[in-house]
C-alpha cells in the first residue's frame, strides 16, 4: 500500500496529530520553503507518491528487548547478527554493569538501538512528576553518555504502565514509546507514545509466532515484537531454537516484511506524514525531485521511499541522493510500470537518470483485474534477469514470493501457464501476482 500526500495538505494539521511541537524538545520544527508550482509543465506533483514502510514493502516488524538480560545480548544477538537482523534493546541503567555496557556498545556498533526502559524500572504512575522525569530524563542522558554512537530517543514504559504526566514527560525527552499490548500497529498510529508491543502469550510456539508476521502483512501493519528472557533465563523465556527458527523466517520474508529497530520505523512514520516531494525538472534523460519535511534533520534521517510512474521511452533507471547512489528499481504495479526509489529529506535534489535501453530489451505487459493484482502476466526478456513475485490466491492474500530465472533469447514467462511449476513450492496456476520485479532493474548475464 503506498501513501499518498494531497498537495495543499497543511503540514502542521499532520504534526499536531503525530508529534507534537516543543520549543525546547525533541520535535521543534523547522521552516521549510517549499517551491511555488511550476506553470504548464506536462507532469503534476500528484504522481509522486510516498511508500508507506521503506522500499515499499507491505508489512513493518520491529524485534524488542527489555530488562537487558544477559541472554538477550549473549544468546539473541549473536543469532541476530548473523542473518543482518537489527533490534532494540530497551535497558535499565541503574542495572547495568561495565561487562553490560560493552555488550550494548557492541549491539549499537552493529546497528542495533539501544533504548530507555527508565533509570530504575519504577511503576512511575505511582511517583510524583519529579521523580518521573529524573527517572525518564536521567536514563536518556546515562545512556546517551555511554553510548555516544547513537541517540536515546526512544522509550519503553516499565511494566507497560504510564499516566498523563508520564505522556506529558515522555514527549519532552523521547520521539517515540512502547506500552504492552495485544494489537498490531497501523501504518499512522494515533499516538506514538503508546505504541503496543506483543510479548509471548500462553502455549505459544514459533508457529504462533510466525503467524503473526502473516497477520502484520495482510493488515499493512507494523507489528513491533517484545521479548524478556531467552531460554530458561529472564521472564517469560523464549526457547532459542524458536527464537533462531522465527529468525530465520523473517529473513525469508525480508522482501515483504521490513524489520528495522523502532527508532527507525518511528522516524519513518513521522517524516512520511509530513513530507512533501516535487519536480524540480524533468527531461528524457534525467528527471530531477525535491524530497522536504518539517522535522529535525539530526533527529530524522530515515530514506523514504518513493514511487513515479517510468516515463516514455525508459527501460531503466538509477537514483542518487547528493553524490550517493540510492535504491532504485523499476516495477510493475496497477498503474503501470513504475520508478520505486529512496530518497532522505533536505538531503539535497534526488537525481533519477535514464539506464541506456540498449543493454535490455524488456517488456512488461499485464492484465489488472482488480486492486489485488492482476489474473495474468507476460515478461519477454531479451537479455537475462530475474522476475521476483509475490504470489496472492485469488482473495489478495499472500500465499508465497520467490523468483525465477529469466534467460536470454527472448524467453517468456506467463503467469497462467507458466513453465516454472512452483515457487518456493507455490503453484503459480491459478494465482495472482501482485508485484512484478525486475530486480536488479539491468542485469545482463
């Protein structure tokens, strides 16, 4: 699902609702000018349009951690680390000693967040407001000093419980927090201040587990994963041959799932609903993009992705970002085929060039039934690449995705009566297709 910004949307109306402003927090807004529109230019602003989670995959995962118990850092992160997973560990710091913040100075070096679970672990709904704020404002500048690789901005109430002076605390010192809960998340949560995380329930297994990454994509959601103890140490433990199994399906679903610590994905969320993108110029070589927010540049950072329809004429495409290549690919969608690509914020003009045809004869054609994909496709290859599919039964829910080998010559691939049976065991006939990817978008071999 791709969210789209309408053009007169008033930016500050989309602040009020996600962040509120402080003069003196972390959301104190900048002036952004915006360029007037361009008068009889042959393109509108309209058909840019904004991914909801990066790169415009379906779902958005975050993996969370509290208590800092020593099998989080000793048993998961290891696992982690291998398959290129990053999480966030929410840790106490009146609770950590010299060995533990190695360990967390490790896990931020790899990328992964290290958050505030408060200085002390206290039930603040039962401390006076001073207390509150030395606990919540003392723990953002114990690990900020500690950790210097990165910024606390993020926060995860103690035993999930918080009141209207902890909200009101919690905005001055943090972008974002987590509660305990039982729900998925939207792709625009109401408040991101409570933002609910799903720890293990009763009789739960890596099954269980697993279908709740099914239900996050089916819904857009963003499910955002809570865990204590792993193995038999910590509170409600995770066996970690689940933990290494649920692991590993989640990188099968890197494509479709997007999982990322929860810093990332809150930032995300707060520049995508107050960005806004225009032409700049456009030519048959080179279509140039202006990529603004109202948001701290130190704070919000994210690459947002981006979607314009492939301009006549091209076959491919490359995308850079202030000298920077950026991710770029070329897709069919019900649109048509289009440009996806990432670009950051006042980061400078986003450059999409045109990729030389000569290297690839492609074409791609498509029957579009409905909003759920098409019943039927057809990609004729010239030159050797690989089709990447997510496949969808025919009630638009996910049954599978893979990729298969296109070969030079010519070689032609129809979606209902393909000559690839299977992918990753899928029958292909009679499903539909929803996404076709050339991916890379020019790959001779």
């Amino acid at each position: 699902m791709e969210n789209r910004i309408p053009r007169g949307t008033p930016v500050a109306a989309l602040l009020a609702v996600l962040l509120p402003l402080s003069g003196t927090g972390v959301h104190a807004a900048k002036q952004v000018g915006y360029l007037p529109a361009a008068k009889d230019r042959p393109w509108s602003d309209r058909e840019i349009e904004l991914a909801t989670w990066s790169r415009f995959r379906p779902s958005a995962l975050s993996m969370t951690f509290d208590d800092n118990s020593t099998g989080q850092f000793e048993k998961a992160l290891p696992w982690m680390d291998a398959v290129g997973i990053r999480g966030t560990f929410f840790v106490i710091p009146d609770r950590m000693n010299a060995d533990a913040w190695n360990r967390a100075r490790v896990a931020a070096a790899n990328g992964h967040e290290i958050g505030s679970h408060t200085l002390s672990h206290l039930v603040l709904a039962k401390e006076t407001a001073a207390r509150q704020e030395e606990q919540l404002a003392g723990s953002k500048r114990v690990i900020d000093s500690l950790i210097p690789s990165q910024k606390c901005l993020t926060l995860a109430y103690p035993y999930g419980v918080h009141d209207s002076v902890t909200l009101a605390l919690t905005r001055r010192y943090y972008i974002a927090a987590r509660v305990v809960g039982s729900y998925l998340n939207s792709a625009a949560p109401g408040d991101m201040y409570v933002v609910e995380g799903r720890g293990p329930e009763p009789k739960m297994d890596v099954h269980a587990y697993n279908s709740r990454l099914r239900d996050a994509d089916s819904k857009g959601a963003w499910l955002v994963e809570m865990y204590h103890g792993i193995e038999d140490e910590g509170s409600e433990p995770i066996r970690l041959d689940w933990f290494r199994q649920h692991l590993g399906e989640i990188k099968a679903q890197e494509s479709i799932v997007w999982a990322a610590p929860f810093v990332d994905v809150a930032e995300y969320i707060a520049e995508r609903q107050c960005a806004q993108a225009r032409y700049l110029s456009r030519s048959d070589s080179k279509v140039i993009i202006n990529l603004q927010d109202t948001l701290p540049d130190s704070i919000y950072r994210q690459p947002l992705g981006l979607k314009i329809p492939l301009p006549p004429g091209w076959t491919g495409a490359e995308a850079e970002q202030a000298g920077a290549p950026m991710w770029c690919v070329i897709r069919m969608t019900p649109q048509g085929p289009c440009i996806l690509f990432e670009g950051i914020p006042d980061r400078g003009p986003i450059v999409l060039t045109r990729r030389s045809g000569a290297e690839m004869g492609n074409t791609l054609s498509g029957k579009w039934d409905d909003a759920s994909g098409p019943s039927s496709y057809r990609i004729r290859m010239t030159e050797g690449s690989w089709l990447s599919t997510r496949i969808l039964n025919v009630k638009g829910a996910r049954v599978g995705s893979g990729s298969a080998p296109l070969w030079p010559g010519g070689s032609m691939i129809d979606g209902s009566n393909s000559p690839y049976k299977s992918v990753r065991g899928v029958t292909l006939s009679p499903v539909r297709v929803r996404y076709l990817d050339i991916n890379p978008a020019v790959t001779v071999r």
